[in-house]
C-alpha cells in the first residue's frame, strides 16, 4: 500500500472514493472534500444529511450519484468524538475504521484531507500516527489461504489532499509508513505457525532483514552459546529437535561514546509448556511466544530506516520448549551464565530462564538502557486485561516515560510493582531462584522480580543497568474494538521506535 500527498487548489479527484472524518455535530457541506464533489453530488448530500447521525467508532457508506457516470462515487463517514475531546489516539482509531470500512467495500483507494495541525512537529507525529495504523489495519495474515476469485480486497493507496504542499504532512506519511510496515513484519513473523518457524528459521528471518537495512547480525549457535555457558537457553531447547539460537542485532549509528540501548526479546518459537504441558486451551497461539523477539528485530528495522543518529543492539534468545525424553525437568537445576542456579519448579516458565542469560549477556555493552520485550506471563493479562502491557521497573522516570510514549504512539503500558519484598516468593530451595513463586497469586510480578536478579551485579546487589520490563502477554494478540485483524498485534513496536529515537 501507498500513502501519498497531493496538492490540489482546484478540484481534481474526480471519481475516487472519499473519506469524511466527521466531528460530532458537523455538517456534510463544511468538510473540506466537499468542494471536490460534483454538483450532483453536492445536492444529494444536502437533501440526505439531515437523516445521518455519527457517533465516535462508527462508519457509513454513501454511493452518490456522480455527474457523467451510471456507477457513482462512494464516500465513507467516519464518525469522531466532539471536536473538543479529539486526540491522536482517537484520530488512530477511525484511520483504522475507515481502512478497513474500505476494505469490506473492495475500495481500493480513497482520499481524505490532510491539512497541517499546529505546529510542524504536531503536525509530524499526527499523520505517523495516521499512516502507520493505516498500514495496521490493512493487513491480514493471508500467507495460507488461496486467494479468492476476485482477489483479497486489500487497499492500494490513500491519498492526503490539501490545498498546498506541506513537507510536515509528507514527512510525517514517510515516517508512519516505515513503523506501520515494521508493525506488520512483526504480526508475519509471529502469525507464522510454529512448525514454519523455528529457532533457525527466525534468525534466517533477522539476518536478511538485517542485512537489507544494514544492521550488523551474528547469529550463535548451540556450540557458541554452550561456550558462552548459557545454561538457561541451553537447558529450555534440550527437548526439542530444534536447535537453539541466540540472535544479536547491533546498529550503530551514533557517536562512539554513545552508550547503546539494548531491546531483548523472548524468542520461543512455541511453547509446549515442556513436561508441564499447556492444556488444550492454553497451547494454541504459542506460536505467537516469540513475539517479543520479533518486535525487537523490527524494532530496530524501524531505528535503521528511520536512519536514527543511534546505538542499539538487540538480544534474541530463540529456543523450541517441547516435551520429549530428552526434555529439561521439574526439580533440575540449571546453571545461568550469570553464575547464578535456576531451580526449575515449572518447565512452563520458560521464558524468563533464557531472558536470564541475554539480560547477563547485555552487561557487556555497558548500556545506558536496558528494555526486554516478553510474552512473559497470562498473569499480566489478568493483571491489566487485553489493552495494555505491563511496565516493570524501578525507575519513576523511566516508568513516567513509558507510559507518555505508550499514550502516544497507541502502544498503551501499565505499571505493575518491582519489589524485594517479592523476592523470598522465589528464593530457591536447592538453587539460587526458583523459577516460580510460591504463591498462586502475583505470577508477573514474581516473573519480574526473577529477572531483576539477572539485571542486578552480583556483587553489589544494585542494577548493572537501568532497565525496564515489558510483559505483552496481554498484548500478544488483537482484541475487540481493535479494528485490526485477528491474531498478533505487533505491539509494541510502535513504543519502542520512538523510545529509540527519543530516550
């Protein structure tokens, strides 16, 4: 898909289909497309827009009886908040309803009016935001599925139109279509059924979009990452036939004596829950357990075409958690590259064992930043529910900052509590730390408080680093009122692209 601008003093787009975004209480004749219609047109929707109320979140389709033509021009309303209480994320949500209204009435194309918004930078970040969820909810994982006869109705190009040329609007299209394109990478590879991606496969996939965005890549495998003595990865992957892989993505493109920022993400391919199966309920999308890492390698796709003046390496543990007589069990013991004992109680938390050896692994960069990505725990779920992600860290600034990037680029967190008082829950028995807390009740919290051991020197007992810890579980897929397509969500890519650019 396109999303182009155009400047037209006079009417030009004749017959493409139009979008009107639509304030509570405005008139058809006051949007500024209006002037674009024919006469026809016009008076066809003055007779009729007395008899159309819009309210926030809904759509209507107009076929008008356009001047010279028997088969008319479709318009879609899409309905607003009142003017007073309209925000970025409200302007996200009906982009993506007008897309996908297009999308069910096979238009391949609309225009709308693009004009600029208070200031340049405003201006910037409103139309990223409006092309980069346009991107969003045009797609949909078709990899398998035969294309109909009259093809998959997905939209071809969206037209910006103003009156005059705005390099801001232009700007802020090209910057939305790279995050939105990246969001979308992410949902592919995640979508990807685990069978058609293994541990190998993901970092064939990381290594050519690396190398397409000129991103450096070294990819360890199982003997490397056995000499690096990452016991955790190691122990996780013995069930599988599948060998484990850990990915490393450094962009550098910042001053040298710039610290780096470092994204880890989980990378299990699927998740059987090991010996302690997954019930049938719980197993089906764990092909989706890999999310975090995903968005950690699309991530800085984005910060590399965005060409950000930056240094970022990203972490990617990518294992296969399965059952078999070779597995890891409940009561091993497993030895951290840290230097630190894991005493598995649950083969299902797998997740936070290998972030356990990448979170040491990132000490070696001394960075200014820390963030891992994780589809951790359902405990965060329900936690903060199908809406938002679940932000740990001991920093109120970072926590602050966090949430105004989420708020903003849609990518929405909620703080959670990091605390020592969690720690005795997952003091080990016959390890260091146990991989669960005792209690049924907390489980992301007592994740987090797991990971914070990793993050910590072991020496001093205070944080290597500043870090933060983003549990997506809940954001793994997409939910109702979304008005995306089912399955991953691509989060939170958006959040830690311009984390990236601004932090």
């Amino acid at each position: 898909m396109n999303i182009v601008f155009r400047a037209f003093k006079e009417p030009k787009p004749r017959h493409i289909p139009l979008v009107f975004f639509m304030f509570e209480g405005d008139e058809i004749a006051s949007q500024p497309l209006f002037k674009y219609l024919d006469l026809p047109e016009k008076e066809y929707l003055r007779g009729i827009s007395k008899n159309i109320v819009l309210k926030e979140k809904e759509s209507k389709v107009l076929i008008l009886p356009s001047e010279g033509s028997d088969l008319g021009r479709k318009i879609i309303l899409v309905g607003l908040s009142r003017r007073e209480k309209f925000s970025s994320p409200k302007a996200a949500l009906a982009t993506r309803i007008a897309v996908i209204t297009a999308k069910k009435e096979r238009i391949k194309q609309f225009a709308f009016w693009a004009s600029p918004v208070r200031s340049k930078e405003k201006t910037r970040d409103f139309y990223e935001v409006i092309s980069a969820n346009a991107f969003m909810a045009n797609f949909e994982f078709s990899k398998y599925k035969s294309e109909p006869a009259n093809g998959f109705s997905f939209l071809e190009e969206i037209q910006g139109i103003y009156t005059s040329v705005d390099r801001d609007v232009q700007k802020g299209f090209e910057r939305g279509s790279i995050i939105g394109e990246e969001v979308n990478n992410t949902r592919y590879l995640a979508n990807t059924p685990g069978g058609d991606m293994t541990p190998q496969i993901l970092a064939e996939h990381a290594r050519k979009d690396a190398k397409s965005v000129g991103i450096k890549i070294t990819v360890f495998e199982e003997k490397q990452i056995r000499e690096l003595k990452m016991g955790g990865v190691l122990g996780v992957s013995k069930g599988s036939a599948e060998r484990p892989r850990f990915i490393v993505l450094e962009y550098f493109n910042g001053p040298k004596s710039q610290k780096p920022i470092v994204l880890v993400g989980k990378g299990v391919t699927f998740d059987t829950g090991g010996l302690n199966l997954k019930p049938e309920t719980a197993i089906y999308e764990m092909h989706m357990d890999m999310s975090g890492g995903a968005a950690v390698i699309h991530a800085i796709c984005a910060a590399a075409r965005l060409k950000l003046k930056k240094n970022i390496v990203g972490l990617i543990p990518a294992v296969e958690n399965m059952p078999s007589g070779s597995s890891y069990h409940p009561g091993d013991v497993l030895r951290s590259m840290s230097g630190l004992s894991i005493e598995v109680l649950n083969t299902d938390a797998e997740g936070r064992i290998i972030l356990a050896d990448a979170l040491h692994y990132a000490k070696k960069y001394d960075p200014r930043l820390v963030v891992d990505v994780a589809t951790l725990t359902g405990a965060a779920a329900v936690a903060v529910g199908p809406r938002f992600t679940g932000l740990f860290t001991s920093d109120k600034k970072l926590e602050a900052e966090f949430r105004r990037l989420g708020d903003e680029t849609g990518d929405l967190v909620w703080p959670l509590p990091l605390s020592k008082d969690y720690e005795d829950d997952i003091k080990g028995t016959f390890g260091d730390w146990a991989n669960i807390g005792k209690f049924r009740w907390g489980g992301a919290i007592t994740a987090a408080v797991f990971l914070w051991q990793f993050v910590k020197d072991s020496k001093e007992g205070e944080e290597a680093y500043p870090w933060v810890h983003l549990d997506i579980a809940s954001r793994m897929t997409t939910t109702e009122g979304d008005f995306l397509a089912k399955g991953a969500s691509g989060a939170p890519v958006r959040l830690l692209t311009r984390l990236l650019e601004e932090y």
